[in-house]
DNA sequence: CGTAGTGTTGAGTCAAGTCAATGGTTGTGG
DNA sequence: CCACAACCATTGACTTGACTCAACACTACG
C-alpha cells in the first residue's frame, strides 16, 4: 500500500478552501516533484538567515513560525496546522527573518521553490491560489498584533484558542470547536506576549468564567458563541467565507 | 508646468530599492493609468469592510495602516511613506481586513487593481519586484509583534523610532538619520501597544538617557550605533541589503 | 484671544511580571 | 517494576512596569 495518501493532498484541500481549484488544478499541484520526510519536535524547517531554496509544507503535526529577539526572547508568530504550506513567506525573498519550528514530530514534503514559482507563472488559478494564502497568513499577523497590542491577557489567550479552534474546525481536525492544544503554556505565553505563570492563572480564570473546559490538553468551549464574544473573535481576517473568483 | 514630477515616480524609486527594474519596467510602471487627488489628514486609502478595486499609491505625506478591535481600541500596524503603494496587501482578497489612513494631509494616485496585477502577468521583473514589497511588508509584521510582544516600552519605542529612521533614510527623506516624526504621541502609543501617558514618560526617559534628541517633532540621534543596539533594531527584516536576481 | 489639539507631570492603582517552591505526568533504563 | 529525570503545570508571596485619572502647559490657528 504505497502512498496510501498522497503528501500534499492536504495542501490542495488546504487551498481549496479558499479559491476553487479544478480537477486539473489539483492534478498539477499534487504533480510537484517532492520529497517526504519526518521531522522531529522542535526541527526546524525555516531557518533564519538562511537562503530557502524549497518550500515545506506540513503533512502531519503542527508548527509554529517564531522569531527570536536580541535578548534571546522569542515570539511565537504564527500557528502551521497540516496542509499548510509554511514557506510562501520566503518564496520571493533572499534570506529567511524568521524560522518554523515543529510543536511534535510530524511529517514534512518539501518542493522545490522553483517548481512551486513555475507552476505558478503557468497556472493562474494556483497563482491565485498560493498569494490568497500568503495574503491571509500576512492577515492572521495583523490580528496578532491587534491581539497582543490591544488586549488584556484573558482575552488575548481567549482570542487565540478561538483561532485555533475555528481553523482546525475548517480543516476538520476538531470536533465541535473541541480539541487537543498543541501547544505548552510557555509555548501559549511566547504566542500572547505573556510570561507562563500569568498563562497559567489566565487559563484558571477563563476556566473558572465557564469559557473553557480542559481535561489535560484537551480544551472544549461549554458556550462557544460567548467564548467568541469574550475573546472579540471575528473570522473576517481569515477570509474564509467564500470562493473569491476574481 | 504639468506634472513637474510623475505621480509614480516614487513608487518606482520604491520597487528599485530591492529588485533592479530596466527602462522599460520603469516606463511600464509610469506608463499605468491612474487618478491622483489630495487626501486630507485622517482620509482613509484604504476601508475595512471594502472591496478594494484600485490600489493607492502615496505621492506625498505619511500613512497609517491600521485595525481597530471590537471595544474600540486602535492598534497601529505599520507606516507608509511616499512612494508606499498601500494596497498589494487586498490584491487577491475579496474585501480589506484592516484600514489605512492618512496622518497628513497629502497625496494619493489610485491604479486600477486590474490594471496591477495585469501588469504583473506581464512583466515578471514587476511581478517579482510587487511580491517582493509585499513579502517586506509581512516581514515588518513580524518585526512589529516582536517589538510589542518581547520588548519594555523604551526598546519599543526606540525600535520604531529606528526604523522610521532607517526607512526615511533609505529613501531620502531623513538626513543622518534626523527626521520630522509624522505621528502625535497617542499614535506612537496606538503603535506601541502603550498609552499616551507612558509614551510621554518613555521619550523623556530616552532623552534623558542621551538616545534621543527633540525640538517640537524633530528628533535626532546623538549616537544612531548605541540607539540601535538599544531598541535591538537589526535591518535584516527589510531585506534592504541587495539587488536579488533570483 | 479663545479654542482645540497636543504634550507634560503627579499621585495612586492594578495587571502582569518575578522569584521560588511544589506537584503531576511521562518515559526510560537499570 | 521501580526510581529517577525531564518536562510541564500549578500556586503563593512579593515587586514593578505600565495604566488610570486628573490637572495643567504649550502651540497653532481662525
């Protein structure tokens, strides 16, 4: 049973939810040359500062795009579910400012960051395609910096398990906006700018409010509609309501 | 005198400073049907909630990027200087996430998206040089949730005090790094992620300190090498450095 | 000369950070 | 199968950076 799923079918599923694709389209996609790998937790498949010549994208596991101050800081930008492809960021760029680390092991399908720009300057619809992607990947940074920017800490970790509840739901990897978080608190903490002690109690609180349930990593949201309130969760920047045709 | 100065003209100066373009690609550009009218201070280019069918393009005065959350707070994004086409980012989205606004009174030219991204398919210099703006862009995203999420108020502040430095430089409009500063300090705080009070108390500290140097807006940096270590400013993130060919 | 928008300063409060210790879980190797 | 180590989560006590509220000063402009 060779390739009993094909690498880079959630990527295809993973674009589709946002510009159709033909049969033909998904053909061509799935048609990159690629190589598979596993990587393991906290392997890295961006690096920064170095040249990116092929562009990753997940199969299995998650990731988060990160980068690192002078003071050895790091701030988590970024949440990779599977399916996406975590190197458009660099497609047109010399030099990586930033790097993707995986949260578990997972696997990895690399292409070649000429193949993927070829098959681009080819097929106008995965043109399309590949730059609504990294239009709302630039989008979900603009929220984050109106999150950590403007919110106070209930609402900032609110606002953030919202987000990940709603992409895993579209993605159908969570049930009922249920799921298993795939990050530690420290890792929540390096996401909201907030240290991991405060995570800690904030997560009590919005326990204790009823926002959120949490039986080990797994969390679940008793009222989902109010846990949207809270957090001021709006999808508008996820620009997944409909198949823009032009 | 029509015209004493191409209404694109910087913007072309602003596409060469990382993608070398010929006499034609330059032409191409200048060549792109547009309107260009005055925008009066607090002007939006660019509204949340619009489809954007034509992309700005700022001929004079400074620009806000911005997005304002559910209780009503504004979170500052990014600057836009002459030159700045401000619209690359709804370029393949069906309707803007976020809004830009003028903090000056100034000058816009408007191209028709269409006329863009037909010229994109085109020329692939101007394609490649369009991408690359666009991906500087979320590269300074990322920069800015650095900045709010991992560093005190001072090196914030200090951090987009550089880069204003940096980028007006850059382009001309700054000398040894002294410039008029476009933003009121509520704006610097909407940027920061801090309040006008403490953005006040912040500049102070600074000045006291010997980083900075005021009179009314203008500031200056006695000792621009010991400013930038202190806000942790490292220009990598705006892929300044070369010509990239490839 | 009055008004509106900025900038500045002081006093008091609070959200979040820091430091430090303890508990729980998982995996591993003897 | 147990003991230890590593990692993660939790809690308490204390500190502090930043916020809030409030007043006042400066400047530009009609």
């Amino acid at each position: 049973m060779l390739l009993a799923v094909h690498p880079l079918r959630r990527l295809v599923a993973s674009l589709s939810l946002r510009v159709k694709l033909s049969g033909d389209d998904r053909a061509a996609i799935l048609d990159l040359p690629h190589t598979h790998s596993t990587v393991a937790q906290g392997g890295l498949i961006v690096r920064e500062g170095h040249i990116p010549d092929r562009c990753g994208v997940l199969v299995s596991g998650f990731a988060i795009r990160q980068k690192i101050s002078g003071e050895g800081r790091r701030q988590i930008l970024a949440v990779h579910l599977p399916g996406d492809a975590v190197d458009f960021q660099n497609l047109y760029l010399a030099e990586s400012d930033h790097s993707v680390q995986m949260l578990m092991d997972g696997e990895v399908a690399f292409v070649a960051r000429s193949a993927f720009r070829q098959l681009m300057r080819q097929n106008e619809t995965i043109e399309r395609a590949v730059m609504v992607q990294m239009l709302v990947e630039t989008a979900s940074l603009r929220e984050w910096i109106l999150n950590i920017g403007q919110r106070r800490a209930p609402e900032r970790i609110a606002h953030l398990l919202c987000e990940l509840g709603f992409r895993l739901e579209a993605i159908g990897l969570a049930e009922e906006y249920n799921y298993e978080l795939p990050m530690t608190q420290e890792e929540l903490g390096d996401a909201t700018g907030i240290t991991t002690v405060h995570v800690n109690r904030t997560l009590r609180l919005l326990e204790e409010k009823g926002m959120i349930r949490r039986r080990r990593r797994l969390v679940s949201f008793p009222d989902w509609q109010r846990m949207r309130e809270l957090a001021d969760f709006s999808t508008r920047y996820l620009h997944l309501d409909i198949h823009s045709e032009q």
